[in-house]
C-alpha cells in the first residue's frame, strides 16, 4: 500500500502585537462615531456646515460680535468706574472698625480702673470695719489685705508612679490612677489647717477666702475656677510649731499621712519664720443687718412710710 505524502502546513502570518487589546485599537481607529461622522459629512455635502455663506448670517453672526464686544467694553467701564468708590468705601469701614476698637480699648481701661477702685475702696472699708483695736482683723479674715508671718508649708504632690498603690480607685470617684492628688484631698488639707488654727492659706499663690472653693475639672483642681498644677504649695500663717503639731496630729493631718503610706503621694511639711501670702484678687463684701422682731410701732412705722 503506498504511503500518503505528509501534509505541509502553509506559513501562518506573525500575530500582530496589539492583537490582545483590540477594544482600545478599535477606539484609536474609529474615534468619532459613525452616527456624528455620516452628520458631518451630510452638512458638509448640503453646504450647511462651517462659516455661514448668506449676507443675513453673517451680519446676523457680526451683529452677535459686536453686542458681545459692547457688553464687555461696558462692563469693564463700569468697573473702572467703580473701583474708587468701592476702594474709598473700604479706607472708610477700615477707619470705622479702627476708631471703634480704640473706643472699646478705652472702654476696657476705665472698667479695669474702675475696677481697682471698687477693690480699693472695698478693701479700705473692711480695715476700718473692726472692733477692739483690731481694723486690720476685718480685712485679713476676707482675704483682702495681704498677710506675712511665721507658718507652715506643706507640699502635696502626686505619686511618682501615679498608677501605684494596689490599683484600686480611691472612693467612689471610679479614678483607677490611685496616686494622683485629688480635690476632696486638699479640702481636706485646707480644712484641717483651717482647724488647726490658720488665719490666712493659700494654694499655689491663690490666696483662699471664706467664699473659695476648690473643685475638680477632669484630671485638673481649680481654685476659684483657676487650674492648679502639682505640686501643690499650701501657705498658712498662723503659729508655726503649735499649727503644725496640731495639723499633723488631727484626722486630716492622719488622713494625708494614710495616703502618702498606701498611695505614695509625696507630702513635706515644714515650719517658716516668714510667710507672704497675696490678698484675694477679688473681694465680694456683703453686709448682714440683725433681725428686729415686728412691734406694733414698727408695724405702724411701715404701714404709714407705705
């Protein structure tokens, strides 16, 4: 049986390399639809395309020109013209705003002088309100007059591993940073001094008053609404030793020490020869007037000034 010759191949043609992205080549070739270029070349071929050909379009396209070239002319005229005036009423609400902030500035410094003079004035009433020989008394109880003297100075600052302790909270404050110094603490420091026998504390500089309170605002103490920071420096005038035997020696004094033991808040208590405390930065004076039970001629008095 005779064998078939082997079929050959014919020699296929290279594939082109762009082959694989015949979408995008497809888009370079027909970048224009063929809907929007049969349109293009149907007005081409009616002569409906380009620049109009009739007398009436073009002076219809040249009147369009010349409307919009005259409306930018007149535009730009106006706002040449304007300019100054809206520059002049700048300078002039520039001069307002400066000549009013100068008013307010000298508003602002009659106040603070006013001010001071009220605190004077408040200050010199409570020195002369005194009895006993004593004018100055009045003045030193209200904080408003600055006291020097022997006292004590105690130092109360926070734990240097402020999460020490047993790392139970203090309280019920629900705090887990047991050794940070609250304000409940220094009430209590003040409280006790005050006890102890202090005639005038103050707590970082800030003298204290029969009004001050001390609060707490997140992790900061505020004393009359202004912040503290630790460490916390408590002034008292009074006598130095017996101050400081006496303080040490009470529940607060006791309660101070508990926390130094259990939670690490660092505490120094010494005795000075000379303290300076500042007087309060503002005195609030209030007067009181005894009661007077109600007669019948003071009933009448009343009825007839009515």
């Amino acid at each position: 049986m005779p064998q078939q010759p082997p079929v050959r191949s014919s020699p296929t043609r290279p594939a082109r390399p762009d082959a694989s992205m015949s979408l995008l080549t497809n888009v370079m070739d027909h970048s224009l639809d063929d809907g929007y270029a049969e349109a293009a070349a149907r007005r081409k071929a009616d002569g409906t395309g380009g620049m109009p050909k009739t007398l009436r379009a073009k002076l219809g396209l040249a009147a369009g020109l010349v409307l919009a070239a005259l409306v930018v002319t007149v535009g730009a005229a106006q706002a040449r013209v304007e300019a100054p005036v809206v520059a002049k009423e700048r300078e002039e609400l520039i001069d307002r705003i400066d000549r009013e902030t100068e008013a307010a500035d000298e508003l602002e410094k009659s106040v603070d002088e006013l001010r001071d003079d009220v605190s004077a004035r408040q200050r010199q009433a409570l020195e002369q309100s005194g009895e006993g020989g004593e004018p100055h008394l009045a003045g030193v109880l209200a904080g408003a007059v600055e006291v020097h003297g022997p006292g004590v100075k105690l130092v109360v600052n926070d734990a240097e591993d402020v999460g020490g302790g047993d790392g139970q909270a203090r309280g019920t404050s629900g705090f887990s940073d047991t050794g940070r110094v609250r304000d409940r603490d220094m009430q209590r420091v003040v409280n006790g001094l005050w006890a102890s026998g202090a005639e005038a504390i103050a707590i970082n500089g800030q003298r204290l008053t029969a009004l001050s309170a001390i609060r707490a605002a997140g992790d900061a103490i505020l004393v009359d609404n202004k912040p503290l920071v630790p460490p916390y420096t408590v002034l008292a005038v009074g006598d130095g030793k017996r101050l400081s035997t006496r303080f040490q020696d009470s529940l607060d004094g006791l309660y101070l020490h508990a926390l130094q033991e259990n939670y690490g808040i660092r505490t120094a208590i010494s005795v000075e020869d000379e303290l300076r405390i500042p007087a309060a930065p503002s005195v609030i004076v209030r007067t009181a007037r005894p009661y007077l039970e109600k007669t019948e001629e003071t009933e009448q008095s009343e009825k007839g000034t009515s």
